[in-house]
C-alpha cells in the first residue's frame, strides 16, 4: 500500500499528447465560483441588465495562489455564448473583454510555471430566459423540476423552471450551438489557455443529450444509446478540428444525479461514447470523470438506492471499464478525494491523476500540504457561490499553512489552529 512518502501521485505525466509534461498528477478541479464582474451597463450588449460577466485581477490572483511549477489547473465553467449561462457572475468567452479578462489569468498562472485549461460549459435546459434574456434550449421540452435557488437580474425571488421551459433544439440551432462551443474554444487558445475541456457531465447540456429522461427525441439524435451520443461525438470532432485534438479534453459523470439527471442504460451509453472517443479523436488530451458514488447533493444511501434501482452493485460499480476502452488517454478522476484517501490510487493504475475541488477553495497550499502532510483548511460552503460585494472574501484571503503556523500533520484545520478527527475529515469530504 502506497503511502504520501512513496507515492507517484507526485511523479510526472505527460497530456496533450505528449506536448504537456506536468511535474505532478495534482489538479484543480473546476469550481463554479460566481466572483466576476458585470459588463458595464453602458455597453449595447449588456442589456436591461447585466448579463455578461468578466474575469479580472482578483480572479487572476485566485488561479495565481493554487498554481505550482508543472501544476494543471482547470478553469471554473465558461459559457460559450449568452444563451449558454446558467447565473450571475459565471464567465464567458464570447466578448471582445471576456478574452482580454482571461488574458490576465492565463499570463498570472504561466509566471508560476503551470498550465490552465478553459472548461466550457453549457447550462442547457438548467438555465433560464430570466437569467440569459434568451429561452433556454435543452435535447427535448422536458423542464427542470422546483426553481434554481438563484435569483435573476431583476427578480426578488427564484423562478420556477416550468415557467420558463426550454426550446428544443432544432437541427440548424444544434450546428450553431456547435459552431459556439468552436468559437469559444479558439478565443481559449488565443487567450493563453493550454487547452479546452467540455464539461460533459453534472446534468448540463452535452449530458442531457446522453439521459433517456430528458433527450425524448426520435430523430438521429436520440432514441438508442447510440443516438443519444451523437451530439457529443460531433462536439468533441469539431473541437479537434478547430484547436487541435491533442488541446481537448472532456468531463463526464456516467453515473451521476446531479440536476435530475435520471437516465437509464449507464453502462451501454457511456461505453458507446468512449469508444467512439477514442475511435475519433485518438490524441484526445485526457479524459475526466466523476467517481460512481460521488454526487454533489445526494448521500450515500440515495446514490446507492438509485444504482440499485438500475441493476447496477453500488459496492462493486467503477469506473474500469472506461479506463480500459480509453487505453493510454489520460485519465483523471475526481469526486471527494482528499489528504487521507489519495494513496496508492495512481500505483493501481486505475487513474492518471486526482482532481480536488472543495478543499482547494480554501486551500491555496493544497498540493505542497499534500506533499508534506500538512492538515487542508476546512472549507466554507457559503461562500462557495457568489455573486458577493466583498468578493475576496472566501476566495483569495485563505493563508497558506506557514502562516497559518500549523505543526499537525494530516486532517483538516478550521481557519484558525482547530484541528478535525479524521472521522471528521471523512465527513467533511
């Protein structure tokens, strides 16, 4: 059994076809934080209300304290358009300041010596017209269920989603929306990332096409495993034509339940997906995928329940088989990983490289504490999302571990000196 001394969790890996060598297999993982800034009202496409949100210096000093030399971060969700974003303060790149705002965030990790790749993301039907001023677009007319828990520019309280139901997209709308994705990849590249990856998971677009529950078509593009697949495969084959296979990248949640995502044949449709993956774009840069019993809002035992319900062993189920169609593609695992459970993952082979997430919002330090069994700082949930008026609060002002004067070794520090159990740790992740 691998311990933090022996692992080769620190050890190099080479993505992007080879064109990447990362001096260790720790990564952060996508985080939606909420912390960018409104185009000015003045400006035409700003509209009523402030619907397009930009990066700036403190979103640039954010990525800046969680980089490392040879460290891979990948960037919160970018919307590719204006009908694509799900809340306030999420950024895009589909404006002319969006680019020169994410100029200075790519330039700020490069001086550390890492890399920085530009999730693109896709709100589907779990947007509103509220939020965009645009009717949200989904695979087929199937609402979301309740209401957002966000509140829209101009609204006192959420909406409910049935309200506002989502266009079903037609076959010219699906080719814009494509041609979108493609657009944003470029200005990614322009703008300094080292590469893009689709956020193909968590119940948002690209998975909506995937889940039997929500892509009700009849045409090509649903109807079979097979059919449900065809949007992402075109997706993703566009995207390598348009920047390079070896800078795309793709997340995906095969078994997840976040945002009512209740599809059915998990293990036929993903397999099918990744196969055609691997067929298509063979110098895929990597591929990230969300652990099985993982999920963002649900427990244990309604994971499981679920699992169960789909013929699948909730103590058995992993993620093997994708690793083995993808063969040498990189592959990252994410999903509740932290200082006591990251050992002896990347020795089995089942994986490449961890991503973190939660503890590296309040962990600037997280890949030299894990190198040297220094004890993470708990994390805040509420201020996990903005938008906030005192928008560094929770997000640039967490100490690293010399200056929190921390002598304890493992665990999980409050941000003072309150040292956790591991029990609690396990609770905590």
């Amino acid at each position: 059994m691998s311990t933090r001394e022996s692992s080769v969790l620190f050890s190099p890996l080479r993505i992007a076809n080879g064109k990447i060598e990362l001096s260790h297999r720790v990564v952060l993982a996508p985080l939606t934080r909420n912390r960018c800034l409104p185009l000015e009202k003045d400006e035409p496409e700003a509209g009523k209300y402030n619907r397009i949100w930009v990066p700036d210096e403190l979103v640039a000093e954010y990525y800046a304290q969680r980089t490392t030399e040879g460290g891979l971060l990948i960037s919160e969700g970018i919307a590719p358009s204006l009908e694509s974003n799900g809340m306030s303060g999420v950024p895009g790149l589909f404006h002319p300041a969006q680019l020169e705002g994410w100029k200075i965030i790519t330039s700020a990790v490069h001086a550390k010596g890492g890399y920085i790749y530009a999730q693109l993301w896709h709100a589907g039907r779990t947007t509103s017209e509220p939020f965009t001023g645009k009717p949200a677009v989904a695979p087929s007319v199937v609402p979301m269920e309740g209401d957002s828990g966000r509140i829209p520019p101009g609204y006192d309280t959420p909406v409910m989603y049935i309200d506002h139901p989502p266009i079903e997209l037609s076959h010219a709308h699906i080719k814009a929306t494509i041609e979108g994705y493609c657009s944003a990849a470029k200005m990614a590249m322009q703008a300094g990332f080292d590469g893009v990856e689709v956020h193909g998971g968590n119940g948002y677009l690209p998975e909506q096409f995937l889940l039997s529950n929500i892509n009700q078509r009849t045409d090509e593009y649903g109807g079979s495993p097979e059919k449900r697949c065809r949007f992402i495969i075109e997706l993703m084959e566009s995207l390598a034509d348009a920047v390079g296979e070896e800078n795309c990248a793709i997340r995906l949640s095969p078994f997840g339940l976040f945002n009512q995502a209740r599809g059915e044949q998990r293990i036929e449709t993903w397999s099918f997906l990744c196969k055609q993956l691997k067929e298509k774009i063979p110098n895929m840069s990597y591929i990230s995928l969300i652990e099985p019993r993982y999920e963002q809002i649900h427990s244990y035992s309604e994971k499981d329940q679920y699992l169960s319900s789909q013929g699948l062993d909730p103590s058995t189920i992993n993620l093997k088989f994708l690793r083995e169609i993808m063969g040498d593609t990189p592959f990252f695992s994410a999903g509740g990983w932290n200082d006591t459970n990251s050992w002896g993952l990347i020795e089995s082979g089942e994986y490449d490289a961890l991503l973190y997430g939660r503890y590296f919002t309040s962990t600037p330090d997280l890949v030299e504490r894990l190198r040297l069994g220094k004890a993470f700082t708990k994390y805040e949930r509420d201020r996990f999302y903005g938008p906030f008026p005192d928008r560094e609060r929770g997000y640039t002002d967490y100490p690293v571990w010399q200056e929190q004067g921390q002598e304890k070794s493992g665990g999980v520090t409050e941000k003072g000196d309150t040292h956790l159990t591991v029990s609690e740790v396990k609770v905590a992740a």
